[in-house]
C-alpha cells in the first residue's frame, strides 16, 4: 500500500486536497478501480488517478448533457436510465457501455419503466 | 448489469448516501486501514466492499447538476447507470494504458499513459483541460503545503495566457511524448516573475517538481533530461 500513501500524503491530510478544488473525485477509490481494471495492473503513478477524477468528471458531464438532450426531446423533465441508453448508443466513443445499458432496451419497449426499479437485489 | 448486495432491504441510493458519510469521516482510515475498517460490522464491511467499484453517487450527482437546469429532476436508476458508467470507463482506459505499458514493458501506469489512452479511444476533447489541468498539479506540487502554492495557482490562472498554454502543450505533448520539465520549467519562471511576491527560489520549486517527477516515474522517465531547466 505504499503507493496509497504517495498521494494519499499529502492530498488527503488537508494540505494540497483544499487546494486542487471542491471538484476532486476520491482519488483512493479512482486507484482501487483502476487495479481492479486487469489481473495484471501492477503499479499506478501517483498523478494517473489525478487526471482520472478530471477525466471523470468531464465524462460525467458529457454523459449527463447528451442524455438531458433525450431527455428535452421527450419534454420530459426527469433523466431516466432511457436517456443515459439513448445518449450511449448515439455516441460512438461510448460504445465500450452499451452492454450496460442493454438491459434497459428491452425494457423501454415495453414502454413503462418504473423509477424505482432499481432496488437492491432486484433482476 | 444488476448489482448484487447482500444487504437486503437497502436500496442502493441510500447505501450509496450512507457511504459517502462515511467515507467523508474516516477518509485516510479507511484507506490505509481497509481491512480493519471493513471488518467492524457486517453492514460496514458488504457496503465498503460493494461501493469500492464506484464512485461516490453525491459526487456523481453533484457534477450531474453542474450541467443541468436548476429545475431538472435525476431518477434513482439514472444516478445509478452513470455510477456504473464511471467505473466502466476508467476500467475502459486503464486497460488501454496498461496494455501499452506491457508492451514498453514499463511497470507503472503514468498520467501520460491514461492521456495517451484516452486519445487512442476517441477521448480526443479531453486532452487538453487534462492537460492543462496536470500541469496546474505538478506546478502546485512544487510548493507543497505552503500558501504559496495558492497564490501561484492563481496567478498561474492570468499569466498562462492561451499562447503559453499551447507551447507547452505542444512541447510536452507533440506524438505523445511524455510532459517535458522544461515546458513547465519555463513556465514557473514566468510565473515568478508576474507574481513578485513569491519568495521561494525558481530553482527550489524546480528541484522538487523534478524530485516528485523522479520519485514517481519509474525506468520510463530516464529519459527526462533533469538538467533541462
């Protein structure tokens, strides 16, 4: 764990993570992921999940802004899991996601998708 | 793609709330003492277990309503495939990234490598606020802990004019190339020179750039020609 403790240091005792700005995703869980990415992941450089919570967020808001544009379309003022499908499959470079969404395909047909679907031990 | 929780009764939105209170409390605790943290009860350990694989959903959230209009509404499940889509992309990249280092046969994945990956794929957009956004870091770390690091971040913000911006860009960037230090080198310099005030030597905050540079980098960044300042 002594990679943690390179950027765990000094960006989480209070010193530079003020500083980096409110926006900064949790850099600890950023690494976790990515080690999880590949059997073979070996050894992360404290600034690789530097440029992930930035990358992340700018994924994110890509994400939400395609997906709010379905979801304009349908004059709808609610995001749904059908929006997020509907940007994914219209953006080529999100195409590493459909298989997350594909779920959602087959439900949009039936034309109801209950907000609370999602519970926890469910489907 | 369904989320399998042993912590029945639960939705995933509250455990997801409940994990963020916990990690804003015991952060470092948690980091460096998984193992023990986990352990303390069964609900705290399936939760910390489970949400490891995603991104706080408050965090997601918030950068969600960054984008939209005031009155917009988020369902539960949106919140939660975004969640999911976060992880799969930074899973996505890393591989890439990783793949490369195989064949370099270099051991550490560095911000270059997820820069380089990102283009690879398509993130071509992003490239530069990442960039602009890693060279804001490192500027920072030269001056760790020290007010200083503030005032010359906010300088930094006026002095790098769109011109600098794409010099060093350009310089660290051209084919990919791993950041050059005298790219941000000379860009410290100027920054010193604006601000007035900053006290610490050009060269102190340069050596210990380079020295977190070197301490981080592994054999791939031999290359780094330190004398270049």
């Amino acid at each position: 764990m002594r990679q943690a403790g390179k950027y765990s240091g000094f960006m989480m005792c209070g010193g530079i993570a003020g500083r980096t700005g409110p926006h900064s995703l949790p850099l600890a869980r950023i690494k976790k992921i990515m080690k999880k990415s590949g059997e073979d992941v070996k050894m992360i450089s404290g600034e690789a999940p530097i440029v992930f919570s930035k990358a992340c967020e700018l994924f994110i808001e890509e994400l939400t802004r395609r997906s709010w544009a379905t979801t304009l379309q349908g004059k709808r003022r609610t995001l749904h899991k059908d929006d997020v499908a509907s940007a994914i499959v219209a953006t080529d470079i999100f195409d590493f996601l459909v298989s997350m969404v594909s779920e959602t395909a087959s439900h949009s047909e039936d034309g109801t998708v209950p907000e609370e679907e999602e519970t926890v031990g469910s489907s | 793609m369904s989320l399998v929780n042993p912590c029945a009764g639960l939705k995933l939105s509250e455990i997801n709330m409940r994990l963020a209170e916990i990690n804003h409390t015991k952060n470092s605790a948690a980091i460096t003492n998984n193992g023990a943290a986990a352990a303390t009860t069964d609900e705290n350990e399936c939760i910390v277990r489970e949400q490891d694989r995603f991104m706080p959903i408050a965090n997601v959230i918030r950068i969600m309503r960054k984008i939209l209009p005031p009155h917009a509404k988020i369902s539960d499940d949106a919140k939660e495939t975004i969640q999911e889509c976060v992880s799969e992309y930074i899973s996505f990249i890393t591989g890439e990234a990783n793949e490369r280092c195989q064949r370099e046969q270099r051991k550490t994945i560095t911000a270059e490598d997820v820069l380089w990956a990102m283009s690879k794929l398509g993130f071509d957009d992003y490239i530069e606020p990442l960039t602009l956004y890693l060279h804001r870091f490192r500027e920072m770390e030269g001056d760790r802990g020290s007010m200083r690091a503030e005032t010359l971040m906010k300088t930094s913000s006026r002095a790098m004019t769109a011109a600098e911006y794409h010099a060093a860009a350009a310089g660290s960037f051209a084919g990919f190339a791993p950041f050059h230090h005298h790219g941000f080198f000379g860009y410290l310099k100027d920054a010193s020179i604006s601000n007035g005030a900053a006290g610490t030597s050009l060269s102190q905050q340069a050596n210990a750039v380079a020295a977190m540079a070197n301490g981080d980098h592994q054999a791939s960044h031999s290359q780094y020609d330190d004398n270049n300042k």
